[in-house]
C-alpha cells in the first residue's frame, strides 16, 4: 500500500495556491522518519516553514541538508497548484467560489496524477494536515473518483493534527518550495527552497490558464446544479438561506459528501431528478477531461457507463453547460 502525505501553501491566496506531497510506501516512509529528524538537528523538533528566520544563513544549511533527504528513500514528490486569478472571473456565486478554490482545484491534479503513475493494483492512502475549512470538501472530490472505478484504490483519507507525524514536514517544504519558485524563481526564498524541488520527477501538475479554465467551465455548472437538487431551491436561496458564509460552506460540503446521487433523488419529483442526472455526468465529464481524455472520448466513456433508461443527450448537455457559463461570465 503506498501512502500519501500532504500538505499546503497559501491557500486563501487570490494568485498562487499549492498542494504538494510525497508519496511512498510504509518501508520508504519509516526509513525516511530518522534521517529527517538527523537532518533536522538536535536544536530542532519540526520543520514549519512559515516560521523560519529567514535573515539566518543557518536556515540556507538547514534546509539544503533537508531537501535530498525524501529522494534518497524513494519517495516520489507529487505537486498541484493553481493561479487564480486566471479563472476568478468565473466564480459568480459562493457556492462556485468554494468548489472553485485553489486549494480544492490544485488537489485534482494530484490525485490524478497518482492515480496514473501506480498500478491499478495498488492501494493509496491519502494523509492531510488538519484542514478545517477544507476537509469536508475534500472529502466530496475523493467521493467523485470513487464513482470513476477507483473506489477499490482508495483506502482512506485522513486529516491529523499538526506535528502529529513529521511525514507531513517534507510536504509543507515542498508546498513552500513551489510557491516561492511560481512568486519569483530568482528570489532567496525560491533558491534556498531548490534543493527538494524536483520537477522532472514530480506528479501532478502546475495547471495553465486554459486549462483551468476549460476545466471549470464544466466543474461550476455542475457544483451549482446538484447544490441545487439536493437542496430543492435555486442557488440564491441557498445562498441567502445558510446564514454566515462559513455556514452554508460547511452545510453545502457536508451535503455533497453524505448523500449518492442515486438514493438522494429517489423521493424528488422528476425535474430534480433529472438536475441530479445532469449534475452527476457533468462532473464526470470534467474529470474525465482532466484525466486527458478528448472531448468525444469522455461522452463516448460515460455514454458507456449509462443505463438504457437513462440515456441522454449528454454532448447536448455539455454544450449548453458551456453556454451557460460563458453568458454568466460576460453578464
């Protein structure tokens, strides 16, 4: 079983936002333990790189000492990171803003990513700092790839405490690390971060405007749609009616994590039902098109995966998904 450890950069940022790990399995990961903490010196008890001095050229030592340390037991850097201010325009609502988030679309590459570079006989097991904002939400995007024939793949999620293991410190690292290099790669953070970068050898992906973009055209529609069916009432009102902001956060990802689409809309009248239809395939969609599928093979996968009595249009579907965030963009 390999396990996965990751951590986060920035994450309320409005440019660069950074999700990036290591990955291994539980042989790597225990070799790795002493020799971090060899590294890390007799004065030191973890790695936070927020609070490092930077003025102290001890810390340029520290952290060259550091850097080669996760490659030397095998274990495989995984990256995601988003800009976004490249797709803000398109977020028109709350609802789309916090499935839009930097932290939520810089994990989907990862995963991916680690999804394609293991045998699909392989267990995963993802590990996160605590992320209270964030962690039901995520927990919603690992519920999307169990519908995609990973669920076998997918053996956990967990979040724990800070400092609670020191596999997460390597991440923080590397989350930093890349973060400074997409700021400003000439900058003394950025050259003194280089020696755990290693970007010819690191899953996932640094995702460019026009993807984002074309990816979120499809993803936001979606959000909305099934927020909208599982709740019975348009976006507005579930907006106005969830009180604070962090509220209908938790209340709208909490929903989207404890109910399948085919026993939430059992009971619903068959306008909700065919939001609920709509909703799950646009989803898939977008997630296909991330796996790199084209456009007619992502239709022609999930055409397959459809039952005869559920049969749509979903080339239809997608095109008018597209119209619709294009018209909301430009209003």
């Amino acid at each position: 079983m390999l396990t996965v450890y990751l951590d986060e950069s920035d994450q309320e940022s409005s440019e660069h936002v950074v999700v990036a790990g290591f990955v291994g399995t539980e042989d790597q990961w225990s070799s790795f333990i002493p020799d971090w903490r060899s590294a890390l010196g007799p004065q030191r008890k973890a790695l936070h790189m927020c609070e490092l001095r930077w003025s102290k050229p001890r810390i340029h030592g520290l952290l060259a000492r550091l850097g080669p340390v996760p490659y030397s037991h095998g274990l495989k850097p995984a990256v995601g990171a988003v800009r976004v201010s490249d797709y803000a325009d398109l977020l028109t609502n709350p609802v789309e803003e916090l499935f839009g988030s930097g932290y939520i679309c810089a994990l989907y590459p990862i995963i991916i990513g680690v999804l394609q570079s293991f045998p699909e006989s392989e267990h995963i097991k993802w590990v996160f700092e605590e992320q209270t904002r964030f962690e039901p939400l995520v927990r919603s995007v690992f519920e999307n790839f169990t519908q995609l024939k990973c669920q076998e793949r997918l053996v956990g999620v967990e979040f724990v405490a800070k400092d609670s293991t020191i596999c997460t410190q390597p991440s923080d690292y590397l989350a930093y690390a890349t973060l400074q290099h997409l700021r400003d790669p000439k900058s003394k953070k950025a050259q003194w971060c280089s020696p755990i970068r290693a970007y010819d050898e690191a899953i996932g992906l640094i995702v460019p405007c026009h993807k984002i973009r074309e990816i979120l055209q499809i993803a936001l529609p979606a959000a909305t749609l099934k927020t909208e069916a599982e709740t019975g009432m348009p976006i507005g009102e579930v907006i106005s009616g969830h009180g604070t902001r962090s509220e209908m956060e938790r209340k709208i990802a909490r929903k989207h994590i404890t109910q399948a689409d085919h026993l939430v809309f059992r009971e619903c009248d068959s306008t909700l039902r065919r939001r609920a239809l709509e909703t799950s395939f646009l989803r898939r969609y977008a997630i296909y098109r991330i796996f790199g599928r084209s456009r007619g093979q992502a239709l022609s996968e999930m055409q397959s995966e459809l039952p005869h009595s559920e049969q749509i249009r979903l080339s239809v579907l997608v095109d008018e998904s597209l119209g619709r965030t294009a018209l909301s963009a430009t209003s």
